[in-house]
C-alpha cells in the first residue's frame, strides 16, 4: 500500500465508546502514518546532486567525413564540473601508442629531476642524419632548447633526456603519474613511439586535468614551466594549450594525436583527438592542420 507525504496533526481524544482493540489499531495506524510522513520531509528525500559528473555522446563525423569515422575520437572533459563529452565513446577507452604526446610527461621528468634546468636548457646537435629511412625534418638538424625541442617535436633531443633520466626514474614516474599501461618495453630512448607503451583519449584527458591541478606530485615550478611551453594559442578570449603526436601504423595507416586543454576567464576543458587511418597525414599531418580541426570542433560544441 503507498501512503502519500502528510504534514503531522494534532491528536484527537478517543471516544470513550471505543473498545481496546480499536484503540490499539488506532495507535498502529497513527504511528505509521508518523512514520511516514518523517521519511518523506525534505531533509530525507533522496538529493539528486550526488549524482556523478554528466557524460553526453556528441556527433563529430562531419567534421571527419572521407576517413572512416570509426578512426576517429574527440573526448573533452570539464575541468570545474567534471561533466565529458565524447565522439566515438568505445574508441576514447581504446590504448595507442602516444608518440610525441609523450614529451609532456618526458618534460615534466627531466625537468623536475633538474636533468634539464628550464625551458631555455640546450643540447647541442651532433651533426648526425639517421640515413636508415628513419623519419628526419631539417628543423631538428640543429641545437635545441627544452622549449624548442617541444615545439618542433624534436625526438633526438628527447632520446637524450630519456637516456640522462635512466630506467629506474623514468619507471618510478610512470607509475607515480599511472600513465597508460606504464610499458617501457621497446628501449629507453624511444618506447614511446617504437615500444609498447599505450594510453587511451579518456587516460590522456584525466593526466592532463592532473598535471593542470598540480596533483602529480611535481614542484609547482616544474608544472608551470611545462604549462609555459605548452602554449600553442594566445588570444584575448582564451588560450590555447597542446602537444601533437604522429605515427605511421601499417605502411598506409598513420596515427595522429592533438591532445590539451583550452582555458576561458572562468573555465577549462581538456580534450584529447585521435585519428587513424589512410588518409590521416594526407589531410591532418601538419600539426597546424590539426590544431585548426581542435578550433572547429570546440566550436562545435560551443567551447570556443
């Protein structure tokens, strides 16, 4: 039987005509509906803002139209509400291999073990040019600042920080940042983009928002100089943060990543795109290219 919500009355005198046994079914009836009423006062109804943060699925794919939208995923998280948005929500939760997404976590090592000193630490280039085949730009043939290795994603500079940090380091850090699968298999100097190190878009959006509170366990100088080289836009209305990644996969399939966050005067969102497939480098492989498809999908979903 359900009883509705009642506001308590006073009680009544018992007529003296009444018997004993109406008078205890009386005192039963006025208990329960007591009861009752107490269980639905505000105070004890159940508070629906204990609810968890909002996830919402969006629709991305004409912004990917000509590559299977399958390969593809955007995944943008709140920083204040918590609240997520994912396109493609069984790929954010999928591992790849983070290629140069990986110097964000590299730098923030190397500089909070002081193996590089700032964003203006130099090493110099040894005038070497793989002439295996290995991927080669001429923006790497010279020395390199922190801040100019990040921008140009300069993997030779970065081989010698991973060398100088040391396996024991470097897996203490994985495992203090719970990055990924925290794999260092596939050599020192280069598991994150020949190795067997894997991390998903959710995994991305979640040590990011870490990195961003200072909730990594680093210095907050270490945390702001990483934050300084991360600036990929600056403008009056918001600012623009961001490291891209590109890999082949198969001889015809390549993988790219734009992952960061974009800050507003009152709020933040970090996001996390990846994309694989045929024509990924073909339309996406600049990093400019990628940074402008970041902007559209902000847009999108009225972040920007």
């Amino acid at each position: 039987m359900e009883f509705p919500c009642h506001r308590k009355e006073k009680g009544r005198l018992i007529p003296k005509h009444m018997n004993t046994f109406t008078m205890q079914t009386l005192r039963f009836l006025s208990a329960a509906v007591i009861t009752l009423a107490v269980s639905c006062s505000p105070s004890q109804q159940h508070n629906t803002s204990s609810r968890g943060p909002i996830e919402r699925e969006i629709d991305l794919g004409e912004f990917f139209m000509g590559t299977d939208p399958v390969e593809a995923t955007f995944v943008v998280l709140n920083a204040r509400t918590g609240e997520i948005l994912r396109y493609n929500p069984a790929h954010t939760q999928r591992r790849f291999i983070p290629v140069s997404t990986f110097k964000i976590p590299l730098s923030l090592i190397a500089i909070e073990l002081g193996v590089a000193s700032g964003p203006d630490h130099l090493i110099p280039w040894d005038n070497i040019v793989p002439t295996d085949g290995t991927f080669w730009t001429s923006s790497w043939s010279r020395d390199h600042t922190l801040r100019s290795a990040f921008q140009n994603s300069v993997f030779w500079y970065y081989q010698r920080l991973a060398e100088q940090i040391g396996p024991d380091r470097m897996r203490r850090y994985l495992d203090q940042f719970n990055y990924g699968n925290r794999s260092m298999d596939g050599g020192l100097n280069q598991f994150w983009l020949h190795g067997d190190l894997r991390i998903s878009p959710d995994e991305q959006v979640r040590f990011l928002k870490l990195m961003y509170d200072d909730r990594l366990g680093l210095s907050g100088r270490t945390t702001q100089i990483l934050k300084d080289i991360l600036v990929l836009e600056a403008r009056d209305d918001y600012l623009l943060s961001g490291k891209t990644g590109t890999e082949n996969v198969t001889p015809t399939r390549e993988l790219a990543w734009l992952v960061g966050y974009v800050e507003h005067p009152s709020d933040t969102w970090f996001f996390a795109l990846n994309m694989e497939g045929e024509q990924v480098w073909e339309r996406w492989g600049n990093p400019t290219q990628r940074i402008q498809i970041v902007r559209q999908l902000l847009k999108a979903i009225d972040i920007l």
